[in-house]
C-alpha cells in the first residue's frame, strides 16, 4: 500500500469517528489519547507557501505504550536531512527514550535521551568530531520537541487528544530546553481531504521559548496530526491526504 493511500485510510477513519550548519546548532472536547489509530503518514512542509521538503513517521502500539518512528528532508534556506527518529512512549506518552540523528550540508548529530532519571534527561550528542553528555531538567511528562522535526508532533497530537483549554504542557526543545506551552483554544474544523472532509479539533497553543513566545496551530484527528501551522517561521506541514491550494482548501 503506498504511503498516500495509507494517509487516506487514516482519514477516512477520522470522519468515520468523528532549518546548512548553524541551523542544526540551533536545534542544538475528543477522544482520549488511548484512542489514538496507530499507522504512517507522510507531511509535505511548505516555507512561505513553497513546497520544501516532506517528513514521515509511522506510530505503532507496542507492550509498553507507543513507538514513533520517522525521517525526511528539508530543502531551500534549511537544507536539514532528519534520518532517523526514534521515540519510545508509555501508556500515557510519556517519553521513556528517543535518538534522533540530524545532518546538514557540513554537519551531523546524533543526540540520545534516556528520561525519567533523577536529574530529568541523559542527553548525549554525538557529532563526527567530538561527543558532549549532559542532562536536562525537565518534567516526566514533557512532551519531546525539537525544532523542524515535524514527526515529533503526532506525540503533542496524542496528548491534546484528551487535553482542555486553559491548561498547560511542558515540551522538550531537544536538545535544549524545556518549555511551557498553554492551550489557548480550540474549535471544530472540517478539513479538505482526497477522501472527503475530515473532522478536526483545530488547537491554538503558544510555546513560552527563551525568546519569546510563539505561537502555533495544530490540527488534530483521532489523536493524530493532521496539520501544523508556525506563523513566525512561516511554515506549514500538512498530511499529504489534505486537499493544498484551489478552492474550498485550508491554505
């Protein structure tokens, strides 16, 4: 089966229910989330409106909670290759250990994350020239993260799947900080699909970074991503099933 078609079955299943180098230093009321359909999906990332890249990821329920698998590329100004990601989950989602391994066109990482240790995180980052361990002192339940790794949004899906208004989730910038995201609001949104309108809980959330605070849109369907929007980064990444451009589209 290819991958659009599979991102077509998790749609129809929905309605049936319901950044060279510098840059990856830099990175340096619905269902409950036990609900959530395993299965792969693929998302096509658009920069200011151009396509640049698609990332993929396969969800999978495993004896101990969930597995998350997934890689892609990023093109124009990000010229990012995310080859592998890997994160383990507990029942909950609550990570228990993730590796993801980053290149660029002069660089590449691999970074580790055991969590759950009395001091939060062992975070190992390994590049071809030298190895820095660390740890990081974030929440049991923080959800991971890292900047321009898209895949890792089916996680944050799986926990606004139970989630309300007004409250608040930790998320894991890896391999850097943790932050606070507050669930702002959210309302009901039929998205275009090739296999009809899919229903969907359309999240608005802000992430207090370092920086300031940013804000982001996360559609969501059966605890699944179904699209995510970051207004100051410009950039959409949307399920491939989901109807782009033209009339009657969410563009």
């Amino acid at each position: 089966m290819s991958a659009g078609a599979r991102a077509h079955g998790l749609a129809r299943r929905s309605c049936g229910g319901g950044a060279a180098g510098a840059l990856l230093f830099a990175l340096l009321p619905c269902a409950s989330a036990s609900a959530q359909i395993g299965g792969d999906a693929v998302f096509r990332v658009f920069h200011r409106g151009a396509l640049i890249g698609s990332q993929s990821v396969d969800v999978a329920r495993t004896p101990d909670g969930w597995h998350l698998q997934g890689q892609g590329d990023l093109k124009g100004m990000f010229q990012l290759v995310l080859r592998q990601l890997d994160i383990r989950y507990d029942e909950a989602w609550r990570p228990t250990i993730m590796t993801m391994e980053l290149a660029s066109p002069d660089d590449s990482a691999v970074v580790h994350v055991a969590f759950g240790l009395p001091d939060g995180t062992r975070t190992d980052i390994v590049r071809p020239t030298a190895a820095q361990w660390g740890a990081n002192q974030v929440s049991p339940d923080t959800i991971p993260l890292p900047d321009f790794v898209f895949g890792a949004y089916e996680g944050l899906a799986a926990r606004l799947a139970s989630a309300s208004v007004g409250t608040e989730l930790r998320v894991f910038v890896v391999p850097r900080f943790e932050a606070v995201m507050s669930l702002d609001g959210v309302t009901d949104e039929a998205v275009p699909t090739t296999a009809g309108p899919l229903a969907t809980k359309r999240w608005r959330v802000t992430v207090r970074r370092p920086e300031g605070p940013t804000p982001l849109e996360v559609w969501v369907a059966d605890g699944r991503m179904v699209r995510v929007d970051l207004p100051k980064d410009g950039m959409s990444v949307v399920r491939e099933d989901v109807v782009w451009g033209g009339s009657g589209t969410v563009q």
